[in-house]
C-alpha cells in the first residue's frame, strides 16, 4: 500500500444516552446498515466499528450502548462498561443529544465526557422533528456554556441533515496517519455477528413491549456453499412463557421474523439464505455475568 500523504486516521466515539440516535447516525455516515435500530432504548447492546474510508481520512465510527443511570442488573453493567471503556480508546468524541431537550441522563453522560482529554463535538439530534426553529439558537447557546465543545452542530441523522458537515468537522481533529483498515472494509464484525443483530433486530421490533429486553439471539451454524448460506440460530428467552410469544399463534410471528431476517441477511451477504430459528429458555441469562459471556457479550471490542 502507499504511503499516503497528509492522510488522517482515527477513532469517532459516538456517545450519548439511550435512543438518541447513534446507530443511525453510524449507519448513514458510512452509508451502510452496520448497527441494528429500533425506537426501543439500549437496541445496540455491543461496541461496533463502523469504517469509512475516503481520499483524505479514514473515519472509524464506534457505536456503543447508551450510557444511562442504574446498573445493577448484569446486563445493564454490562451496557455501561461497554459504552464508558469506549471513551478511553477514541481520538475525537461526539456527544449526541436530543434538540431542544437537556436530560439528567444526558448531563450523567456529559459528567463522564467532561474528564476526557480529546476533542468533543455536540451534535444535537433530530432538529428535523424540531416544529418550532426559533427553540433551537437559545438551545445552541445554553449547551455552549456546559462546556467548551470544538464544534455545536444540529443535525437530523435519520435526513441526512448537515452530515458532510460534521464529516468534516471531525476531519479537522484527527492525528495524522495511514489508515488502519482496508478501504473496503466497512466493519471489524463478522457476518455471523451481523446476521445474528438482525435477528434480534426483527424480535425488538416484532415484539415491540412484550420482552425486548429478555431476548438475545446466537448463531449456532453458519454454513455457506455454492447455491445458499444455512443458517441455524437460536433465539434465547428467560422464561417458559416467553418463549411462546416469539413463537405466536401457530407459529406465525416466529415466520414472519424469520422472513423478515431472512430478506435482510440476504441483502446484506448478497447470496441466498436459509434461516432456521429455534426458540429456547436460559434462565436468568440477562443477570448472569457468566451467561452473557457465552452467549458472546464480551468486554472485548471484537466479536
């Protein structure tokens, strides 16, 4: 590879409380699905890398869990270790809020950002939803005095709203360097990982409130050959009773996830698909420092 000139490499953590829309933002930064969304808070439960490469930086987005309050739960732990460990390994934070709205989490999350030694952005999300523009310059102006931000941008990541513009910013404050990445390298997971984030992307949003939280999805056999890819998953629940609500009535609603997955997982590998569920119960897993560790929900940012 040649040595590039003037080029800048870098770490882009993306932090901010649950459901403030860093997944999307990833996504359509590096124009690509990499991380799994839903309107439910802590959907993204792992640090993913999202890689975008251009002729004058390579930009290395890390999308976390939503770093919230609490945390006695082992799966709440282990969300905000995921999320805090992140800020220790990045070159350039952006800290993403809500526009017009300035929460506790939020002020918990800028507590943390506070103790950094590196460039933070504030991106204020979802000005597209804002019906009155005139709350936003007050709003600007408040969140300036709460720290000395490189740069305050509102942006819609959902509409691609001032996105080429933070691209930028970020440009601007990371080290010089040669890319570490292949430059159509878009991740550092597997597609293992990825199909199984879809699955369980499908379930959240299926299931909507039944039980988002006590349900997580492992890849028992991924098996490619010439005319399709075999897959065979397992869908973990907590307790008898939940496993027939992913399954519905007849079955049905445990389909309509696998067809739904199945399109996606497809699109995202570009090859045929054949996907197997099998729902089963793991008692307590969620609150089992133990369990999550082998069902993959490890503190290393790879998987």
């Amino acid at each position: 590879m040649n040595e590039k000139v003037n080029y800048r490499c870098g770490y882009i953590g993306l932090i901010g409380r649950p459901n403030v829309g860093k997944s999307t933002l990833l996504n359509h930064m590096i124009g690509q699905k990499i991380s799994i969304t839903s309107h439910k808070p802590q959907t993204t439960r792992h640090r993913i890398l999202g890689i975008k490469t251009t002729d004058e930086a390579q930009f290395i987005f890390v999308d976390t869990p939503g770093i919230h309050q609490g945390g006695k739960h082992a799966m709440s732990r282990y969300l905000n270790r995921a999320a805090s460990s992140t800020l220790n390994d990045v070159n350039v934070v952006i800290f993403l809020i809500e526009a017009v709205s300035f929460t506790e989490d939020d002020a918990k999350v800028l507590e943390k950002i506070k103790t950094l030694d590196v460039p933070v952005i504030l991106a204020i999300n979802k000005v597209d939803r804002l019906m009155d523009k005139g709350r936003l310059l007050p709003f600007l102006a408040e969140m300036n005095q709460k720290m000395d931000f490189v740069d305050v941008l509102p942006i819609s990541a959902l509409k691609n709203v001032n996105l080429k513009e933070i691209e930028q910013v970020i440009a601007k404050h990371l080290p010089e360097g040669q890319p570490f990445f292949d430059e159509d390298q878009v991740t550092d997971r597997s597609v293992r990982f990825l199909a199984a984030e879809i699955i369980r992307e499908k379930l959240t949003r299926t299931l909507n409130q039944e039980l988002p939280y006590n349900l997580t999805v492992e890849i028992e056999q991924y098996k490619p050959d010439n005319e399709q890819t075999l897959i065979h998953a397992i869908i973990w629940v907590e307790r008898d009773n939940q496993k027939g609500i992913v399954i519905g009535k007849d079955g049905e609603r445990l389909k309509e996830i696998g067809r739904q997955s199945r399109i996606d997982i497809s699109k995202l590998i570009e090859h045929r698909v054949h996907l197997e569920l099998w729902v089963k119960v793991k008692q307590g897993w969620s609150d089992d420092e133990r369990a999550l560790h082998s069902l993959g929900y490890s503190d290393d940012l790879k998987s």
